[in-house]
C-alpha cells in the first residue's frame, strides 16, 4: 500500500494543484491523497500510529506532505500489482487531462457523448455541463477526475 499511496499523492499534488507546490494537505482531500478511506485515517489517528495534523488557522487543520510521505515510506510493503496500478493510474493522467471546456468537449467527441449522456456519465446536471462547455464555469476536478476514471475503465 505505501508504493501505491505514495504515487497517489504525487497524482494528487499534480492534479489537484496544478503545478502549484504543495506543502500539505487538508483532511478532506486526505483521503484521496494517500489512498485511505476517512475511517482507517480516523482509527488510525485514534491508535496514534498517524501524524499529526498541523494548526493552519483557527479551525482548519493540515498535514504536511513530507511527513505523510515519510509515514507512508515507514508502512509494510505490498505486492508490486498495486505499484502497477498506480503507475497505470499516473499514465491515465498524462493521457487525458481534461481542464479546460475545449478538452471537455474534445472528451466527449473521442467518446461519442452526447451532452446529456456525458452529463448522466459524468454524474453532473446537463445545465452544469453546457456552462462548463460554453467556458462560464471552470471545469471542476472532480469532473476532470471522473473523466480520466471513464476512460480508463472504457479502455478494459
């Protein structure tokens, strides 16, 4: 797990963040970012065997990415099939970024969708999909997200 975890979080950060460094994470993007459901982070918070979270304003916690890395890095090892997934996951990515309406609606073309059907594939409404085709709404990541996820899986 930590090999797949540890590619997980340098999808994340490339993802999520846009080249933008990141220096840590929040708890709800925790999750996806390390590769654990938000219940084996809480129990793992309650054991003690997770690292801290850091105070970044008033209420809002983080965690910083090199120590999540480290703690990662310190876990058992896992079979080398779950490295290939992430790797296979990180080559989706390269593939098909789909961030801008031009790519979106480009996505749509390679995939034969209609709006409506890519709007039902995407778990969207139809209105939010013509706003981020017409480029009145940035294309969200968790769009961007399900886009590489639908792809990957057509492909099998």
């Amino acid at each position: 797990m930590p090999n797949f975890a540890l590619g997980m979080i340098q999808v994340f950060v490339e993802i999520h963040m846009n080249a933008i460094p990141v220096l840590s994470i929040r708890k709800k993007d925790l999750p996806v970012a390390i590769g654990l459901s938000k219940s084996t982070i809480d129990n793992l918070r309650r054991e003690g065997s997770f690292p801290k979270p850091r105070l970044i304003a008033n209420r809002s916690v983080a965690w910083p990415v090199d120590e999540l890395q480290d703690w990662l890095r310190s876990r058992p090892q896992v079979d080398t099939e779950v490295e290939s997934y992430a790797e296979s996951l990180r080559e989706c990515v390269a593939e098909c970024s789909v961030s801008s309406s031009e790519a979106l609606s480009e996505w749509m073309s390679c995939h034969n969708l209609t709006q409506h059907q890519a709007a039902k594939t995407l778990g969207v409404s139809s209105r939010a999909l013509k706003s981020y085709l017409a480029g009145e709404i940035p294309v969200p990541r968790t769009v961007t997200l399900a886009c590489i996820g639908w792809t990957h899986q057509s492909r099998d």
